[in-house]
C-alpha cells in the first residue's frame, strides 16, 4: 500500500485517514504542528507521541516535505526554485526578501490552462494540477522556510481554476496548528474564473488580486481568453459589492504595454470602473517573453497612472519589478528554465 504524504493534510484528514487507537485529535494536532511548524522529515522525531503510535504512523505515512531540485539567483536577490512532485510534475517558486518583507510566490497549478499569449506559462500549457501539500512544500521545503511571512500565489498556474487545492493550502498556511500567518499576508491572484472567486470570497479571509489587463471588454478577451465565460465587469462588481472584514484586501493587477494600454483613453477606463470603491490597483510593467515585441510601459507613463488614479479617489501604487533577469517576474515562470 503507498504511503500518504502528511504534507497537505489538516488534523481532521489525518484522523480520518488514521484509524489507530489513540491517535485523537490532539495527537493529530501534534503530526500537524511537527510537520509545518517544526518541519520534521523523519516521523520517529515528532515529539509528544509515544513509541507504538509513532510506529503505527510511520505504517501508513510519509511526512512529504520535499526539497527543490535546483535554483537561480537574480541580480537583485530575488530566488527562483524548481521543484518536482511525487507524481513527476514540475513547477516554479519564487523567494523575495527586502528586510522584513519576505515573500514566497507560489504555484497552484504545473503551467496553466487559460492561454493568455502574453504570459510565459500560459504557452507553456497544462500539466496538471498541483495538490495542497505541493503549494505547502513551496514554503516549507525552501532553506529560507523559516524567514517567510508573506505568500501569493501568482506563480505558475491559475488558482481559481484548482480552488479546492487553494483552499485547503490556505487553510494550513493561516491555522494555528498550521503555519500560523495571517490572512491578510496571503494574496491569490486570478485573471477571472467566477465560481472559483465566489468559493474563494466566502471560504477564506485572504487578499484576492484580479489580473484585469483592459477596462475593455472586447480588448481583454483578446489577451485574457476567459473573459468570454467570465466578464470583468462582472467580477469587479463582486468585489466591490462583497462585505470587506478583517482587513482583506481586494486589488486589480494591471499590467502595462508600451501604447497598446498605456493611453488616457485606458487610465480613463480604469477610472470609470474602478471609482467609488476600496479597490486597490496595482500598477505593473510588462515583461516580455520570446518572441514577443511588446514592451513595457515607460517607468514616467507608470507614474502618471497612479498619480491620476489617485487624485480621483483610487488607491494605486506601482510594483517594482523582481528577478526579471532569471525569468522569476510576473508572466515569465515556464519550468525548466532555472
């Protein structure tokens, strides 16, 4: 019988999936805080448990925290990992710090089935979808595991698309038996599939970012295939109309070409859709993939975006690019290629 990875389970899972006399939900607890606070890998470790209960663990599990395979360092710091699942698939994960800010952005899904040209992941194609011990082990398998207090999960794939996956991580990364980070230190990011932000919305507390790149529909159906199941009005009406508590965050991502969405006429598209509510735009420059002639905005026209945006009542600010020279920047993850 192969053995179940601990790595993605909730205490509850692990009761379930362990039909042992004395393992309780505190002993559960116990296999839980070991795994993703401790990061234990070998079983006859874990502390707190007796003897005989380690050993009728260890008969029907793995801990499952694995390393990544390789790695590349940008000029600025930023740390791209190439990681491989037990089932073979592979996927990206990118590790920034600038002090006290260390964020991890993860991957939900090996490449991405939604087709959008102008990202590197998108032409890359589906491989499958990742499990929530996967998205876990992209924290807790990186050396600098124990620095990280930030996650989004703008890697490779689209989460919506693999919500029950997303859910579950973001379960284990705020729960205090868990990693024990806040919500509103998670953001998962979207280019729009509907049923999923609705589950997302009323399941979890975390930040939602939704990729938006034209106020205009029948331009963004152009670059953002989904649009023609899902249109972003509809979504930008969710997230305005939807209670905001705890402090979580929505936020549009705009991604900004060179005179192709760059142009009054768009800044006054953002305005028309955006005034009135808390929604949060982030401004960000366009990075290339190959074979691609678009560029990115100029860093002035970038400025002016948010300077407008603000002036008329929208929060905006204007992200600053990492880890561009190892491909690890927003639309340029495509495994195989640290």
């Amino acid at each position: 019988m192969e053995k179940e990875a601990l790595c993605g389970l909730t205490p509850a899972d692990i009761l379930k999936a362990a039909d042992i006399p004395g393992m309780t939900m505190p002993a559960a607890i116990s296999v839980a805080n070991n795994i993703y606070k401790k990061r234990l890998r070998d079983i006859s470790e874990f502390p707190k448990l007796s003897g005989k209960l380690k050993n009728q663990i260890d008969n029907l599990f793995i801990c499952g925290i694995y390393d990544p395979e390789s790695s590349v360092v940008s000029s600025d710091g930023t740390i791209k990992y190439l990681f491989r699942n037990y089932a073979g698939l592979v996927f990206e994960t990118v590790y920034m710090s600038d002090g006290k800010r260390n964020t991890v952005c993860i991957s939900s899904q090996s490449g991405c089935r939604m087709g959008c040209p102008f990202c590197a992941t998108g032409r890359l194609g589906f491989m499958g979808n990742l499990s929530a011990g996967d998205m876990i082990n992209q924290v807790i398998g990186l050396p600098e595991a124990g620095k990280v207090n930030h996650i989004v999960f703008m890697g490779m794939g689209e989460p919506m698309d693999n919500i029950e996956n997303v859910l579950k991580a973001c379960t284990i990364l705020t729960a205090q038996w868990g990693l024990a980070l806040s919500p509103r230190d998670i953001t998962v990011s979207t280019v729009g599939i509907l049923p999923g932000i609705e589950r997302f919305l009323a399941e979890s507390d975390c930040n939602l970012a939704f990729s938006l790149f034209s106020p205009f529909p029948d331009e963004r159906i152009k670059v953002v295939p989904a649009e023609s199941l899902y249109q972003a009005s509809v979504i930008i009406d969710l997230m305005k109309k939807y209670p905001v508590k705890k402090k979580r965050r929505m936020s549009v991502a705009y991604v900004m070409m060179k005179d192709i969405n760059d142009t009054e006429r768009y800044l006054q598209g953002l305005k028309d859709l955006l005034l009135g509510s808390t929604i949060r735009i982030n401004l960000i420059p366009y990075h290339p993939v190959p074979g691609d002639e678009a560029l990115s905005s100029l860093p002035g026209t970038m400025m002016h975006f948010k300077h407008e945006l603000v002036i008329s009542g929208i929060s905006a600010s204007v992200r600053r690019s990492r880890g561009a020279d190892i491909s690890a920047a927003c639309g340029l993850l495509a495994s195989g290629s640290v």
